[in-house]
C-alpha cells in the first residue's frame, strides 16, 4: 500500500485527495531537497515484552479514560490498521517517502513505547529494542534514514548511560522524549543532568507529547489528541523557559513536535506575565527570546499557521515534520510551503532542508552521495 485510495470501507468524508492528507500527496515535479525530522517507528518486539503485565494493562485503561470508548474503537479499526504497514514496512515507508518528495526522514519511535513506568532492567531492554532497532535501519540505508532513541527517563541515571550510548557507540542524532514522566514534568530538578549530557553531546531532543494530564474533560471527539497534545507541549516548553533550563543549558538542542503546540501562537501572555509579575520574572530573558533557542516543526497544517509560526520563532528555527504516518500528520509538504505568504524561496530552503542540516549537523548533499 502507497497511500490510501477509497474504497467501500473507508469512512464518510474520506480526506483521499484532499491537500493536506496522505491520500492526496503527490510529489511536485520541481522540489527543492526535503528533510522530514517528525516521523515515527514502531516495535513489535516491544509489545511482546510488555504484554500482560499490569502496568500495560493500566496504560490501556487509562487510554480509555482519556480518549473515551468511540476514539479507542476508532483508532483500533480504521486509525491504527492504516498506519502499521507505514510503521513497521520499510518497502512502504520508502515509497511514501518517494512520493511525498522526501529526501530523508528523522526516524523516531512511536510516544506509545516509553513505557515509563517500566522498572530498570525491563526499561533498559525497552529502550536497547528500540534505539538498536532504528540505528540498525540507518545504517541499513544511510541515504534514506537519521534516528532518534528513547531513554528511560524515569530512572535518570540509567538515561545518562542511554542518551551517552545512542549517540556516541550508535550513532543517532538525539532523543525522543516526552512532556511528562510518572507526573514530573521536564524542567523538574531530577531531569537538569539529563539537560547538561544532551548540550554536551550536541545531540537533540525532541519533545513529543503522549496524551493530556486534563483526564475526561477531553474525552469526546478525539480532543485528547486535538487539544491536549499541543497544550502538554506548550506547557512543557512553558515550563523549560520560566524554570531557566535553557538559561542554564543555551545550546541545548530542542525540537518540539506539532509547531510547539500553543506556545508560539500565544507567546504574548508569557511576555506580558514576565513584565508585570515577580513569580514569572524567573528567566533571565522574555519568554519571546527563548523561541529563537527552540526549533518547531512546522506540522499546523495552515499557511497563515505557518507564517505565524515562522515570524515569532525566525525562519532558522522551523524544519520539516509531517508527523508520518498517522492520520494528525500533513503530508503535502512543499505545496503548503508554497502557500505561506511572503516565504521567500531563500526561506522555503532553509525550512526544508538547510535548518536541518544545522540541527542535525549533517551535509544533505554530502549524506545523499554516499
């Protein structure tokens, strides 16, 4: 399977062919060279692991809770169906890849697989499946893949050893991490070595939210998912800037998943708070200055979204992500691009590809000649 195409079981309004949706991504036949840092892998052998233990068992229940009866079932008959090929295939990853225009992807692992309530030595395999597993799919084919691990941030320690092994003995370019961690959040004091390791390996990390601490209040329509996921990420980053990790740790490398949630759209307020409170005058700059310290993913779907995000955050701070291959992801990358008012094609470069090479600190053409 390519992309989708309709047939008698799809769902009403079926998106096939709509821009915006897998369906209807095609490859423009004049592109500039495209790196695609938001997309995800997915391991089987993890589940294996994990099957039947309680805290699994929990995970699951407490999915319910948040997302509601409809979304699950929808997400295991028609969502989830769809996306495994794309996640676990890699003859259907390379052909997708091919027709959306994408050069390279970031790979990363699925936010379902951090397991972090797992216990050291169940946590340290979770994470060697997982980080072995992408490192193994890069080197298989250098031309086409860059990884990201995962770590067990629930045990800090153990993640110093993780993080120092992913990116010096396997070669992948940083972590996926998410926006909570057993109720602490990322600028928690717990996490501050964690920090210093990745600034001082120059390796990224990408925060990816995985469901919402506002329980049931979202769980109807698939907002845990629409809503709570970009406010987990605003928070997050809410909390890193006002709790002065990235005063601490300038060179930190941060990418955040979905345009940073809400945060670049409001950042206003947390300027305003910061000028007029004491509790909030707590870093050492406005809240506004820290965005150019963070790199977005440009995943908000609309061009004004888009031209918003790059004017508060600067062009050299926005990369690629399609959020590849479930169905919240946008696939039609360069047409989108070509939407934004007032992007210069200068702009557009640095957004598909050359930011990229900053971040990841690679040569595109260097990588691709191999």
């Amino acid at each position: 399977m390519l992309f989708h195409k309709c047939s008698s079981q799809c769902a009403v309004r079926c998106p096939e062919g709509k821009p915006g949706q897998a369906g209807g991504a095609t490859a423009p036949k004049r592109r500039m060279p495209t790196v695609d840092l938001h997309c995800h892998a997915f391991f089987p052998a993890v589940e294996k692991l994990v099957a039947g233990l309680p805290e699994k068992r929990a995970e699951g229940e407490a999915m319910m809770l948040a997302m509601g009866e409809k979304t699950v079932r929808y997400n295991n008959t028609v969502m989830l169906p769809a996306a495994a090929p794309k996640l676990t295939d890699l003859a259907t990853r390379l052909r997708d890849m091919d027709a959306m225009g994408v050069d390279v992807q970031l790979v990363s692992p699925t936010s379902t697989q951090h397991c972090y309530w797992a216990e050291s030595d169940l946590a340290d395999e979770i994470v060697r499946i997982q980080n072995e597993g992408i490192a193994e799919l890069c080197a298989a084919h250098p031309k086409r893949f860059l990884g990201l691990g995962t770590l067990a941030l629930q045990e800090p320690a153990l993640a110093l050893r993780q993080l120092e092994h992913a990116v010096r003995h396997l070669g992948l370019r940083g972590v996926e991490v998410s926006t909570l961690v057993n109720g602490k959040g990322l600028a928690d004091p717990v996490f501050e070595p964690v920090w210093a390791k990745a600034q001082e390996l120059g390796c990224i990390v990408f925060i990816h939210p995985f469901g919402t601490t506002l329980g049931s209040r979202l769980d109807q329509y698939y907002l845990q998912n629409v809503i709570g996921q970009p406010l987990e990420t605003a928070i997050t980053l809410s909390q890193l800037i006002f709790g002065g990790v990235l005063d601490r740790h300038p060179a930190l490398k941060i990418l955040a998943a979905h345009g940073g949630g809400y945060l670049p759209a409001y950042i206003g307020r947390s300027d305003h708070a910061w000028q007029e409170r004491a509790d909030a005058r707590t870093c050492e700059k406005r809240p506004r200055e820290y965005l150019r310290q963070i790199w977005f993913d440009h995943l908000v779907y609309e061009p004004e979204s888009l031209r918003h995000l790059v004017a508060e955050a600067g062009v050299g701070q926005v990369v690629v992500g399609t959020d590849y291959p479930f169905d919240m992801g946008h696939y039609d990358i360069h047409r989108l691009l070509d939407a934004v008012p007032g992007l210069s094609e200068a702009d557009k470069e640095a957004i598909l590809y050359k930011n990229a090479e900053q971040l990841l600190g690679i040569s595109l053409s260097a990588m691709l000649a191999q």
